[in-house]
C-alpha cells in the first residue's frame, strides 16, 4: 500500500497494514503569482490528541473537520489494532471504543507515528494496564518520553521500560489512577497532553504545572470537557483536572490548522501575492503575523476566521528564535527559513525546541540560497533570486520549506521525499494550484538519491 491520505469511505475497523516509500516526486515551476482564496483544514496535532482521547470514552462520538493525512491514517490503523471501530466519510470521522481488546499497540504501527505514545495515558486512565513501544516520526530531534513517565508514576502508576516497550499498569485495589500535583521540567505538549488525558479518569485532582500552552493542548482540553470531564486551565502554564468516573458521547469541530495557515501566508509572502485564508484563529499566529509584519508584508484580518496577505515587493531580514507557545513555533522555522533567503540582509535563526532541525539548509543552498549553520544557529544571508533544483525532504516542515523556495525560484524543482509532506498537510498541491501554482505530481520510478550538500 503506498503511503497515501485517508480513504475517505475507509472502514478502519480492525484492519491496518504498512506503507511503502513513495516513489512520487513533485515538480514546481516557480515564479507564479497566486491569487485567491485557500480552505484551512482541521489541525493535524489536535486530530491526533483527540484520536487518542477516543480510548477514554466507551461511547460513539464524531469528530469533525479532520484532515484527511497520512498520519491521521496511521493513528486510525493503530486505534483499529487495539478493537476501536472507526468510519470516515468527508472531513467526519465517527469513533467507538466501547470495546479495546488489546492494551499493547502494535510496534510496526507506533514506530511510524510520534503521537502514539498519546496512547497510554488514556488506556491506562481506562484499562489500569498499557504497553506501548517506544514512539518514531520525524528524525528531528530526541523528544523524550522521560516527562510522560515521571507524570504517571506521580499518578500512582508503574512504569517500567524494558527492550523498547513502556510497561505500565496502576496499584490497589481501584484500578484508578491518583490525582498529583505535577511540574514539569519543560512544557511539552506530549506530557502535557498525556497527562492531562490519563487524569480525567482519576481519582482525584490532578495539576500539571509548567504546561504547554499550544491551542492543541486546550482543544484537546475542549473536547475533553465536552464529553464530560472537568479540565480548567488549558492554554495556560497551569492546568487543574478533577476526575470523573466516566465520559460520555459527544460531537465535536477540530481548530482550524495553525501551521497549515501560517505556511500559507508565507507562500503569500514569498511570491509576492495577495490570498487569503480560512478559517483560522488569528490569535494562533500571532508570533508569525508579527514576523511577517516585521519584514515588510501585509496581514489583514478580513473577519475573525479570515486572513488576508498582501506581500510586499522586498522584505528585510529578522532574527528568529523558536520557543514553546505563544512564542514563534518551530513548525514555522523552516518555511521563514525559506523566506528570509530572499530578504534583503542578514537574518539570524535559532532552533531552540528541537536539536537536529536544520537539515533543510543544505537544500535550500542547493537552490541558491546562502545560510551557513553553526550549532543549532543559521545565518541566512538574503540572496537576489533562487533558482530550481532537485531536492529532498528530510522531515514534515522542511518539505513545506522546499515547496515555498520551489514557488519563488526560477525554472522547476524537483522534490522528492513527498512522504513527509503527505503527513501533514492536506491537499495542499490542490490548494496552491488553485491559488495560481504551477506544479504536478509524477510518479518516477527512476529517481535516484539526490547528494547532500554539506553546510557550516
């Protein structure tokens, strides 16, 4: 099976295999101007949280506006693998898990999906026992599960990791987890969310101290409460959850996706042209926004689920730091990083969440860009022009870079690695073609590796 979005009337009921590596490439022939308007599709991050929050509630429900992505796909498949029942039709997906047969997700599946460590605060909350391997996803960075461990054990839980798997499962006679006081040593939005989840069933009342802030985080929350539970706080550093004895059905609308938006304004940006967008939550983009200000476009709020882009004809450089929310996300990083290559001037750009998130400078200097790497740092001196080239994605945000540089550069580029795009933006070839993009996906079965060119 090719690593493909979801089927939209895929029954995943208890069926899940593998995909193969996509031998697809995309080629964008650049310096098009786009006009329009683009559909902003529901947040892959809060799909994926609220996937696994399904393990908590023995009733249907319905999810709403969720993407139709590869990883979306994944986390269904490994649901299935675990008895839940799950049907899809259009952007609604409708969730049973009155009966989970399994409390160990299958390895073939989680070393795919980052996310699905998710999983075991909710099956634990649900079943007293879990057995989760230890996750994959993006070669970004280390993302230890370190913080999620010590949360549960301050919950009441046993947890053991022994050759790859988190064994857990809850002392006494109960079966329940025990609200706790909780700090955590960073705010990571995976602790954040596991434990958050894992305490809504819980005796007691859980805080989590140090929380993350992201708007993933409190939708989550959202959705939670929706079905019953009672979670305060969420968006803020400090989140206080009383457990309840059981959830309940709901329905519930997914948030718009903030980096999906944020990525197209910079297509906007970096062609020059006038789009908007919708639906967004403009106070998600903020830090963007005001990045985007700083160099020289324009962003106007049309409505408040509207954005509007007018780039400007030159753009100055800025120096960018990422930073947990609400400071600029490092899912933005990458796709300035592409920007700024155009500005006039130096930029400087600090990657402070994830140590290996860099790797897309060596493609972006195949195409004519200037950035030299040193650490965890770049200097991103502004050329005049960047021309087309054959590149590889390394990771999700890097592919999104690859394919903003690919619509301001002159003559086609050539991407391969399209597997990491498919992960979490939805359609978005579609949407930039409509929006004026010149660009086509092809199957080459011939492509060859490209070199990597060596940075610093």
């Amino acid at each position: 099976m090719e690593d493909r979005p979801i089927n939209p009337s895929l029954n995943l009921t208890n069926t899940y295999s593998l995909p193969e590596e996509d031998k697809s490439v995309l080629q964008i022939w650049g310096r098009n101007s786009l006009k329009g308007h683009a559909k902003i599709s529901g947040a892959k991050n809060s799909a994926l949280a609220i996937m696994a929050g399904a393990l908590l509630c023995p009733e249907d429900f319905r999810l709403r506006n969720v993407p139709s992505l590869v990883d979306v796909e994944r986390m269904g498949q490994i649901l299935s693998s675990l008895g839940v029942k799950l049907e899809r039709n259009g952007d609604i997906l409708d969730i049973n898990a009155s009966h989970i047969g399994e409390s160990k997700a299958p390895y073939e599946l989680v070393s795919q999906l980052r996310a699905s460590f998710f999983l075991i605060g909710p099956m634990l909350a649900r079943l007293g026992v879990a057995r989760v391997p230890l996750p994959g996803g993006c070669a970004i960075g280390a993302r230890p599960v370190d913080l999620h461990v010590r949360g549960l054990r301050d919950m009441g839980a046993d947890v053991q990791i022994e050759h790859g798997i988190v064994h857990a499962y809850v002392n006494g006679s109960s079966g329940k987890l025990k609200g706790a006081k909780i700090y955590l040593d960073y705010p990571s939005v995976g602790a954040t969310e596991t434990l958050m989840m894992a305490a809504t069933l819980a005796e007691g009342e859980t805080t989590i101290e140090n929380a993350a802030q992201e708007p993933e985080v409190a939708d989550l929350a959202n959705f939670c409460n929706s079905m019953g539970a009672r979670v305060r706080g969420a968006g803020t550093n400090t989140i206080v959850i009383s457990g309840v004895p059981k959830l309940h059905s709901t329905d519930y609308n997914i948030i718009p996706d903030r980096i999906e938006a944020g990525t197209l304004l910079v297509a906007g940006a970096i062609t020059h042209s006038e789009i908007s967008i919708s639906p967004v939550v403009p106070d998600h983009l903020t830090a963007a926004i005001a990045k985007l200000r700083e160099i020289g476009a324009k962003v106007i709020e049309d409505a408040p689920d509207c954005l509007r882009i007018i780039g400007g004809h030159q753009y100055v450089g800025t120096d960018i730091e990422t930073l947990p929310y609400p400071g600029f996300p490092t899912d933005m990083q990458a796709q300035f990083m592409a920007l700024l290559t155009l500005a006039d001037g130096d930029s400087a750009i600090s990657e402070t969440v994830f140590e290996n998130r860099l790797r897309h400078v060596a493609e972006l200097n195949r195409m004519g860009a200037d950035i030299r790497v040193k650490g965890n740092h770049a200097l991103v001196r502004g050329v005049p022009m960047l021309s087309g080239a054959p590149v590889l994605a390394t990771d999700l945000r890097a592919s999104a870079a690859l394919v903003l540089a690919a619509l301001a550069a002159e003559g086609k580029t050539t991407i391969q690695g399209l597997q990491h795009l498919d992960r979490g933006y939805e359609k978005l070839e579609e949407k930039l073609r409509q929006l004026g993009a010149k660009l086509e996906r092809v199957q080459d079965e011939d492509t060859l590796p490209v070199e990597t060119v060596k940075v610093g």
